[in-house]
C-alpha cells in the first residue's frame, strides 16, 4: 500500500528513509512551503514588546529560523529574554532553540490542544503576554482561546505557508496510480494540509474515499470527521499524537497488517 509522505521537504527525508526501510513505497507530497514575511514596521514593534512576555511560543524550526534571524535583525540579545519561558510545538522545534542556548516546554501531543494541557500554560494569570512566533493562518485556535482567558497575545507572522507548485506536478502523475489502487495512507499534519490536499484532488473527489489519514490530534480528527459526515465520504483515519517517525512507521505496518 502506498504512502504519502506529506511533510515539508527538508523534514521528510527521515520518515521517507524508515518507511523504506520497512518495505513501504512512499512518494514524497509535501503539502506545504513557508515562505518569510518581509520584515516590517509592525514585526520591529512586535519585537520591541517580547521583554514583556511571559511565554513564546515556536511552532516550527522555520518559526525558529525566521524569528532569531530578525531578532538579530532588531538588535535584542537572546540572553536578554532569559526571563522568559518557551513552549517548542514538537521535538524538532526543540532542537532548533537548543541551537541558541534555549531550554523549552515540550507538549506531549504536537498540536494546539497538547500545548494547552503545559502547566505553563494552563496556570497563567489573566493578564498574561503570550507571543507567537507562527506562520499564516497557523495555531488561531490557541491564541483565541488564551485571549478568552484574559492574555494579551503578541502575534509573529513570520512567514506564509502554501501549496509547492512542484507537488500540483507531483499530483498529476500520481492520479493513475491512485485510481488504480483500492486504498492508500496519507500523513496528514495540520488543516492547512488537508485543505491543500482537497484542493489537488478537486478533479477527482472519489479519490478521497480511498484514503487512510493519520492525523495529528484530536481537533484535525474531528476536522476530517466532520468532512466525512457532511460529504459521505468513506474514508478511514487514525489520529496520531506525534509527528514521530517511530510512531507513524508502527501504524503504518499496523494498517497494513489489518488490509
């Protein structure tokens, strides 16, 4: 059975390398690019405030990339915001601060919902400073509820996410296969993925059905739940808590131990 590897490029090569190792075919599909925002007035202002939060919070080694690169830009020191305490949306993120010297939280489930169960998180006080260091569109459920709560939210576009263009070619040539094949297994990590995804199979909807979605946690599984009810659709998914190779690598034998 096919699997689709829908990660970024420059984190898709270790999943590619363990699936293949296991005897899985799988075809690189990255759902998503992120592209930097130009550095703006509005981000220098954002910047100038970050000594008042709290908490950062960094949802992608890009987010890592991007934001200590126009940290520099504006001329703060890293180790003027040691007061500060950082929330990592994933191991990989982690490994990303710890680059430049910095200690974070790690929740456990790799999504908007885990970071929310962080005691860091959960214990702050009403008037609390939370920035985001995010990409377009990514983690609104979060900052919407911490604002309900009374924090006061520093909002880091940092770059725009999109679908490559080279994966629309990809698509093209995968359709057959698709059509041919009864089923396949498709990683998919956030909406924006999945959105993506419906939209390169808007020429043939039916296709949908035959996939197998592992999906990271609960609110993206109630995401494609809620497309299945309302759409018919009869395709199956299995909600992940970790973007770990280890983790997906086991369910996919798992998926195909059931076929």
């Amino acid at each position: 059975m096919l699997f689709i590897n829908t990660r970024p490029q420059d984190r898709a090569v270790r999943l590619t390398q363990q699936l293949q190792a296991a005897q899985i075919q799988v075809v690189e599909l990255p759902l998503l690019e992120l592209i930097a925002q130009p550095y703006s007035a509005e981000l220098n202002s954002l910047y100038q405030q970050l000594n008042r939060a709290q908490v950062i919070v960094v949802v992608s080694p890009t987010a890592v990339q991007i934001g200590m690169q126009y940290l520099e830009k504006t001329g703060i020191e890293v180790a003027t915001l040691t007061h500060i305490q950082w929330i990592a949306v994933g191991k990989t993120t982690e490994q990303a601060l710890l680059k430049y010297g910095i200690q974070s939280h790690v929740p456990e489930v790799e999504s908007s919902e885990g970071m929310l169960q962080l005691p860091i998180l959960d214990g702050l006080n009403s008037n609390a400073v939370v920035a985001f260091w995010r990409g377009e569109g990514g983690r609104l459920f979060i900052m919407d509820h911490l604002r309900q709560q009374g924090a006061e939210v520093l909002n880091f576009v940092l770059y725009q996410r999109q679908c490559p263009v080279q994966s629309q070619q990809v698509m093209a040539a995968l359709l057959p296969q698709l059509q041919q094949d009864d089923h396949y297994v498709v990683l998919m990590s956030s909406e924006a993925s999945w959105l993506n995804w419906l939209q390169l199979l808007q020429q043939d909807i039916s296709l949908i059905s035959k996939g197998i979605y592992l999906v990271l946690g609960p609110r993206l599984a109630a995401i494609l739940g809620e497309y299945r009810q309302h759409h018919a659709a009869a395709f199956e998914f299995i909600q992940l808590d970790s973007l770990s190779s280890d983790v997906i690598v086991r369910e996919m034998e798992r998926v195909l131990g059931n076929s």
